[in-house]
C-alpha cells in the first residue's frame, strides 16, 4: 500500500463543478467567487459533509479581483462553514487548482488538517480592465485635492489618450509571447502539422459529446441558474460541438501566426467561466467518517523550462518524475488526463514524452514511453469542455478519479501546462 508525505495517505473523496460556459455567454453575470461558492456549497451537498469538520479551504484563481483578492475566503464565508475557518488563495497560473490540491494535501500529509477542500474557479467574463497610468495618476491627484476647483483643475489634465483602457492579455510578462504564439512555435518546432492538431481537436469534442449523453460528465457537473432572471437551467458545458466535422475545423483561419501558423480558433481551448472543488481527507477520517474515497494521491511533482523555448512543454519533466516518486512506469497506468490548452501543446507534450533528449534534460535514463490514445482524455479535454484557468485543475482531477471508479482501475495520471513555462503531474490510484 503507497504512502504519501509521512505515512499519511490523502484520499480523494469527492469533486463536483459547476458547467463551464465560453466567456460572455450564460455564467457571464457570476463572479469567480459566485462560481466557486455554487461549486463548494454543492460538494458540501453530495457529500453530506459536515462543513464545521472541514480544517481548511485553499482555492485558485488565475485573474483575481482587485476587491476582493483572496477568492478562498470568500468562498469559505459560505454559511455551510464557521467563521474561523483558515482560507488562502494561490495561484500557478493554469495549474492554480492543482497548486491549491497540492498544498492541502501537505497539510493533510502533515498531520496539520483532516478534512480540507480545495479547487478554483474564474470568470474570464469579468476580467478587470485597468486605467491607463495617466488617469491612474490624475485620479490619484484629484483624490488628494483640498479644494472643489483643485480637483477640476487637476482632472482638467486629462486627455483623449489617458481615457484608453488596458486590457489584460494573456501573455509571457518575461517574453510578450502570447499563449498562442508559443504553442504555435511549439507546432513548428516540434513538426505537428495543421491536420494533426485539427483532427485531435474534433476527437476531443467527439468525446466529450460521448462523455454528456451517456452521463459521465454530466454526473460530476451541479447545475446552476442562469442570471439575470434564473429562470432556467445550465447543467451542461457549452462549449461541446457534436456536430463539428473535420472539413469545418480545417477551414478555419490561423488567430495568431496568420502567414504560417497552425493554431485556430477550432484547436485551441476557449476562454472559459466556471469553478470545481475537491474534497480531500486523510484516510482514517475518511475510514471514521464513512465516505469511500475516490482515489488516493501517490505522487505529484512541479517542474519548470525557459518560458521563451518551448512555454507549454513543462509536463514533459513533470511526468516522468511523479512516476519515479510513486514507483511506476507509463505502462502501469490506465488512464491519462492531460489538459488540452492547444492541440498542438498535448501533442508537443506526448512527443516529448517519447523523446530522448527531454529525458536527458531531466536526468532520467529513458523517456516515459508513448501514450495510447484509448488511455487519454477519454471524455474530451479542455479544447472541447472549455478552460476557466483557475478550475481547470479541479475539474481534471474529479475527471481522472471519477473515470478510474467506474472502470474499477488501479492508477491514473493527470498533466497540465502553465504559463511561465511551468507543468505539473499527479498519480493516483485507487486500492
């Protein structure tokens, strides 16, 4: 029987989500904390946890709120849990919720929690758009103001250029390379052609159709009303094209290297509102409490590459070093989750796990060996559910262990890529 931390075992016992809907479409009125509260208050629900037993509540979330930063707190102001409830926030980017996973299950390793709750969520609906920095400092300036005639001289200053806002964009601070420029220099680099990637998008969707009409997916999602009127029902993601065709895929023009790139708007994940929640527990609570976990955590590992090579090929190093620390090989295990981010990034990522350098890069005798596609993203991936950075993590780990359940299998593995060059890998099994 595996261990993990001191002794230790961390169980997975449950993970509910709310529906993930493409960015200003039906959960665009809800905040990343409204979504995070509909997630945690239904896992509550399913579980028939008693919220006054939980010891701590970590969430993740890429874009936080300039009011209201620490999105964990909010959420565990829930009126499910007590007001002394520990709550903090983090963030690794498109990992945040497995950063939140993680961290709760050290303290549960620890011996310093039994019962924690962890998971993400985020609204790219509502990402805030910020002054320029000269409105910024004549706001600033006439907030200072003695007087009602200084205060209009000073915003007397402004001009047609101060009032142009900045958005976010998701880019590499370190590089300026969007997302989308990187997994296209990754297409490149790596030889994946157009029709590889435009075929392994229309799997995902395919799948994840599957995945809703025979209720896999739809079991793990808690349906919400839909603002303003909350007069009907979400209980689907609905980013899910079942009628997508190949030859629609391939019609579609390249978003960022227009010339010579490969990656559209069809073999990428969309932006992406929603949350997910995890309940975790160490095994004797979970034993004392009566619950049958899920899964138990054997391994994870975190690693790093240069954010201006290869930004979304840091799984390739995370893989192969979760499974020497749960002492296993690929062939051990019976399902694969990898988030998709773009069709070309799993792919770069699935040939790096096959390749021989990367395995030398880091330090390891042989590479992890190749996938088999029955074994991977079985109901689809983020290009077809969809990608709310900060929830994402959650939703593939209740996917994973959901799936290892129902096929009464043994070992899982799940990846995800993240900006800054940064990747993460978790083994789980279930015994």
């Amino acid at each position: 029987m595996a261990t993990f931390g001191n002794g230790r075992r961390v169980a997975i016992v449950a993970g509910v989500r709310t529906p993930f809907a493409r960015s200003g479409t039906l959960l665009k009125d809800y905040t990343a904390i409204d979504l995070g509260r509909l997630a945690v208050a239904e896992l509550v629900q399913r579980t028939a946890l008693d919220a006054s037993m939980t010891d701590l509540l970590v969430f993740g979330t890429v874009i936080p709120s300039v009011m209201a930063p620490n999105i964990a707190r909010e959420v565990s102001l829930l009126p499910h849990f007590p007001k002394s409830l520990q709550a903090y926030t983090v963030g690794r980017a498109c990992a945040s919720a497995n950063q939140a996973i993680t961290d709760a299950a050290d303290q549960i390793a620890l011996g310093h929690a039994d019962v924690a709750i962890a998971g993400g969520s985020e609204s790219l609906s509502q990402v805030p758009i910020l002054h320029s920095r000269g409105m910024s400092d004549i706001l600033v300036a006439a907030s200072k103001a003695r007087s009602l005639s200084q205060r209009l001289s000073i915003l007397a200053r402004l001009r047609p250029r101060d009032l142009v806002p900045i958005t976010p964009a998701i880019a590499e601070p370190s590089t300026g390379e969007t997302m989308g420029q990187s997994a296209d220099k990754m297409a490149k680099i790596n030889g994946i052609a157009r029709e590889a990637q435009d075929r392994f998008a229309l799997r995902s969707h395919q799948m994840a159709a599957r995945g809703h009409d025979d209720g896999r997916l739809t079991a793990e999602i808690a349906p919400v009303t839909v603002p303003p009127k909350h007069d009907s029902m979400l209980a689907a993601d609905n980013g899910v094209r079942r009628d997508s065709t190949y030859e629609q895929l391939a019609a579609l023009k390249p978003v960022f290297d227009r010339l010579y790139g490969t990656v559209t708007a069809g073999n990428a994940s969309p932006l992406t509102d929603g949350g997910a929640a995890v309940l975790l527990m160490s095994e004797d609570r979970a034993k004392a409490l009566g619950y049958t976990p899920l899964a138990y955590i054997r391994s994870y590992a975190y690693a790093a590459v240069d954010p201006g090579e290869q930004l979304l090929q840091a799984p390739v190093l995370a893989a192969p070093l979760a499974l020497q620390r749960a002492g296993l090989a690929l062939h051990d295990l019976d399902i694969i989750e990898m988030h998709e981010a773009f069709a070309a990034q799993v792919l770069s990522n699935l040939q790096g796990f096959t390749s021989q350098a990367w395995a030398d890069r880091g330090g390891f005798r042989a590479p992890v060996g190749e996938v088999d596609p029955e074994r991977l993203n079985v109901m689809g991936g983020s290009i077809s559910i969809g990608h709310p950075f900060g929830a994402t993590g959650a939703r593939i780990v209740t996917t994973l262990c959901n799936e290892l359940q129902r096929r009464d299998a043994q070992f899982g593995m799940l990846t995800v890529c993240a900006a800054g060059g940064l990747g993460h890998a978790m083994i789980v099994e279930r015994t």
